[in-house]
C-alpha cells in the first residue's frame, strides 16, 4: 500500500534540483528589466524580484513533485508580477483604471509578452494569479499552484516585516 502512495503522489522523490530550475528560468533572469524588480518593493522589505523567485521556486518545487508542467510553473511564477513600477506610490498604472491588486496583472501580461515569448499555461498564470480578483477562473493546475504559492509566499514576507517592524519599535521605544 505504502509503495502505491509513494508512487502516486511523488512524496519521496530527491528533490528537485536547482540547476533545472535555473535551466528553466535563466533567459528571465538574463534580462535587465526581469532584473530592474530588484529595485521594487513588493511587501515589507522584500524586492518584487525576491517575491516572485520565491514564488517561482516554491512553484517550480510542487509542480515537479506532483508530475505538473514545472517549467511553466517556474517561468510563470517569476514574470507573475512582471508590472515594473513601485504599486505604493505610483497610483497611475500606466493608463489602466482600478485597484493594483486588480490591474497589475494584466500590466504583467502585457510587459511579459513584449519581452519573452510564452505558452499558454504561463500566460494563463500571471493572467489569473490574482483570483478571485480577476474574475476568470484559472485553466492549469499549475495556474493554481502559483496562486497558492503566490499567497503563501506573501504571507511569509508580511509576518517577517511585521516581526522586523516589532524588533525597532522595541529598540526606539523600550517597549
């Protein structure tokens, strides 16, 4: 019984490795603007560029143990929030109306398809990582996991930043 476990959900494979995903995601990673997300910040302290190579890597990490498309996963996970310009000050959205958590999406598509050439599952996973916001529900699995990792990922970085924020106010206050 134990084997039929193992073999259909993949639990105890070696884990993936890392020059893969980096075989996966290198022609992003190459590319200045991929990398001008460095100068983002997404969530607390952390660089979008840093949130989404988590989310991409955590993406990258299922979808391979569980038999999905972790190639799409991990390119999709990384041009997720490929929307270019800080969402905290920056207001505009460059000409689209409503919310960032709303919008930013499609701004990412946009910029993606410029600059990357994608199959449908990744356009499918920075279209719709957002939902419910989004309104369309996701097609891929792999859309899915993404949308988990995504907030997963996000939750991470806000309890970091808070538990950061907590330590100086500590340090100025006394309390």
């Amino acid at each position: 019984m134990l084997k039929i476990i193992k073999s259909k959900f993949n639990w105890f494979i070696d884990p993936p490795s890392e020059e893969e995903y980096e075989e996966c995601v290198s022609d992003l990673l190459d590319h200045k603007l991929v990398g001008s997300m460095r100068g983002f910040i997404q969530h607390g302290n952390t660089s979008t560029l840093e949130h989404s190579l988590s989310v991409s890597y955590a993406s990258y990490r299922f979808c391979k143990n569980f038999g999905l498309d972790f190639r799409s996963a991990a390119r999709g996970g990384l041009l997720h929030d490929f929307f270019l310009y800080d969402w905290h000050a920056d207001k505009s959205y460059k000409g689209y109306k409503g919310r960032h958590g709303i919008v930013h999406p499609r701004i990412a598509l946009n910029n993606a398809e410029k600059h990357f050439e994608l199959n449908k599952t990744e356009k499918d996973i920075i279209k719709k990582h957002m939902w419910p916001l989004t309104l369309s529900l996701p097609r891929f699995k792999e859309s899915f996991v993404v949308l988990m990792m995504d907030n997963y990922c996000t939750l991470g970085e806000i309890m970091i930043w808070r538990k950061s924020l907590k330590k100086r106010i500590k340090l100025l206050f006394g309390f």
